[in-house]
C-alpha cells in the first residue's frame, strides 16, 4: 500500500513578461498608461544615475562606504510605484530606488552614506521606516505595521523589503509566521540579487526557490523576473490588492543580480566571475525597458536626452546642497541611539568628543 500524501499547494509561479530580448507573450503585457511608463523609467534612470555618483564621491572621499543599487531598479521602482502614499514601508538598506520614488530626496543618501544621521530622518508626512541595517529586523517591524493596519482596519498595506540573505534570518521567518496566522496585509519583496556579501545563493538555502518559503506559512509566494519592472510591478499590483482587501500576505522574489560591489569597501573579483557579471549585464533592467518604451513611443531619443539632463541638474544640486551644509553634529549618532542613554553609552560619547576635539574637527 503506498502511504497517503498530505494536500498542499506546492506551486510557485514564475511571471517573466519582459525579457531582454523583447516582450515574451503580447497576452501578457499589462500595457500600462505611457505617463505611468515613462514616470518608471524616470525613477529608473535617476536611480542609476545617483548610485553611479555616489561610487564617484566615495572613491573621491566625499562620503563613507556606500552600499550600490545597480542592477535593482526595477525590482524597487516597480513595487514602490504599486502602492501608494498612505501604504508604509519597511526598507533594508539597499533600497534607493525604492525611496526616490517614496518622496526622499537626493541628498538624503549622500547624508546617510556620509555618515550623517540627517539622511536617516523618514522625511515629512513619508510613510517610510527608516534604512534598518541589522539584517532582516525591519521584516518584523513591517509586520508589526500590517498588524496595526489590521486592527484598525485602514485598508491600508505595508510592503518589507530584504535580501536573499536576509531569508536566512529567525526574525524573518517570525514575521512570515506571524503574517501568516493573523492574514495581515504586508508584501515581502526579496530581492535575490545572488550575494549576501560574498556569500552565493547557493549556499544560501537548499530551497530550490526563495518564493517557497511563503508556502510553509500558509500564503503565495511567487517568482518574478526581478528585471522586468512590468512583471514585478504586475505581481507587486496583485499583491497589494490582495492584502488590501483582506486576502492576507504575499511574498515576491525578484530574481536579480547585484551587478556592482556589495559595498564600496567590498572586491567581488575574489568570489565571482567577470563572465557571470558580463552575462547578468545583458539582462540590465533598463536597457530592455527603454527598448520596449521607444517601440511603443513613450519616449525618443530627444525625451531620453531631456530626462537625462534633468537627473544631471537634480543630482549637482543634491551634491552642491550635501557640501555647503553647516549644520552636521558628529555626536548625533550617540543621540540616537537610546531614548535614555546607557553609563557606557555615554562614556564611549565622551570618549569620542575627546578624540574629536584632540582632531581638531570639534570645538
Ligand atoms: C544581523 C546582521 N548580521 C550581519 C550583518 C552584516 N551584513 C550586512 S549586509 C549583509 C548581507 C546581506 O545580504 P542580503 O540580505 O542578501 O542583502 P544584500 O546586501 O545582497 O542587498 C550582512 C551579512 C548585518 N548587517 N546584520
């Protein structure tokens, strides 16, 4: 007699709609409005341009050791641009593109990655949590929001964002388990772009996807083409209506790659391939988007010099603004960091006054 199985839904769906070789199935293209269009390309490309500077003004010394989004755009812009300003967020720390299109400003991540807590303040009336470095912690606080949500039956969503790497984490999978049992209206956007520092997905978890990881806590889990903003914004859209009109949770895995450095202070040559970086190259999400977008005559080679030209402009003022700013107290951090400052809290605070002042870079 063979032995029963249990029934579950092992599927995991994989929607891929824009490949880097065109649309894949016209059935499947959502064809969005071309304002919403070309305003996802412009996120797009301000992300790209940014994060290129910003590698600029760390190897110049002009800010600290900067974390890079390239590569990710899509994965970011498509979920940030499904919800919408009401709905929160509850972001890692390589989420640029993702606070571009929230309401942060240029500047904010020159001050952040400078070392400078102003780049850290959620700007006004932004429904964001701040950039949470300690992996995967910022799962459980978005959690903790869609249980508000819930409770207080706003209709609203909260979407969390982590790493491949951030799947390995207990306080990850507490909060798939809590989203799970009590149906709250939160989106887990992974965006596996392959490295938890040097470390390979592979080596990651035997799961042969990250998507089902949302089926042992009871709700979908879908792969997308982390590259292709319609299919992450198309499964992002689902997602977020599903929870908002009390469907429960979902998880998203966007299937990515990190094509720069973990961090500036990062050398990916020791642990990967310059053939695998050449190969991903060829995937980069906006070289197929703006192709699709010039098919479609959302935008010419003119628009694309326009767009061009206003992300320069934006980004020399968000430096210029970034340098001559006076107001930066070296002792903010310590401020910060506990409502009632600990004994030893406070010594280390004087211990970095008096190293400051021995500097000549306090009074
Ligand atoms: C709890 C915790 N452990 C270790 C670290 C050091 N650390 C910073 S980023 C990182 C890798 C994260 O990988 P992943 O979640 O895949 O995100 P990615 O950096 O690729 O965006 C590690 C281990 C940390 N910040 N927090």
């Amino acid at each position: 007699m063979p032995r029963k199985t249990v029934e579950i839904e092992p599927r995991v769906e994989y929607l891929s709609i824009l490949d880097e070789h065109g649309v894949v199935d016209a059935a499947l293209d959502p064809r969005l409005d071309g304002d919403l269009l070309a305003r996802m390309f412009r996120y797009m490309l301000a992300t790209r341009r940014l994060d290129e500077r910003l590698i600029n003004l760390q190897r110049q010394g002009r800010i600290g050791t900067y974390g890079p989004t390239r590569g990710q755009e899509a994965a970011q812009i498509g979920t940030a641009m499904s919800i919408g300003p009401e709905d929160w967020t509850a972001q890692a720390f390589r989420e640029m593109g993702m606070m571009l299109v929230r309401g942060w400003g240029m500047h904010m991540p020159m001050f952040f990655w400078g070392g400078h807590e102003e780049g850290n303040v959620v700007p006004e009336g932004v429904n964001d949590l701040p950039i949470a470095v300690p992996v995967s912690s910022q799962t459980l606080h978005g959690v903790g929001i869609a249980w508000a949500m819930k409770l207080r039956k706003t209709n609203n969503v909260c979407l969390t964002y982590l790493g491949d790497g951030g799947t390995s984490e207990g306080d990850f999978h507490e909060a798939m388990n809590f989203a799970g049992v009590y149906s709250l209206p939160v989106v887990f956007i992974v965006q596996n772009n392959q490295f938890a520092i040097s470390h390979p997905r592979r080596m990651q978890t035997r799961s042969k996807t990250l998507a089902q990881k949302a089926l042992a806590y009871g709700f979908n889990g879908i792969q997308v083409d982390g590259n292709d903003i319609l299919a992450v914004y198309v499964a992002a859209r689902e997602a977020v209506e599903k929870a908002r009109s009390g469907g429960g949770p979902t998880l998203i895995e966007c299937v990515t790659y990190r094509l720069s450095v973990h961090t500036t202070a990062d050398d990916p040559t020791k642990y990967r391939s310059e053939e695998e970086v050449r190969q991903w190259e060829k995937r980069d999400p906006l070289i197929r988007f703006k192709k699709y977008l010039m098919e479609r005559n959302v935008l010419d080679d003119a628009s694309v010099a326009g767009v061009e030209e206003d992300i320069r402009g934006q980004i020399k003022e968000a430096v210029d603004y970034y340098e001559a700013y006076e107001g930066v107290d070296p002792v903010d951090p310590f401020r910060y960091c506990l409502a009632e400052p600990s004994a030893e809290l406070v010594a280390q605070q004087r211990e970095f006054e008096a190293a400051m002042r021995a500097e000549g870079l306090m009074r």
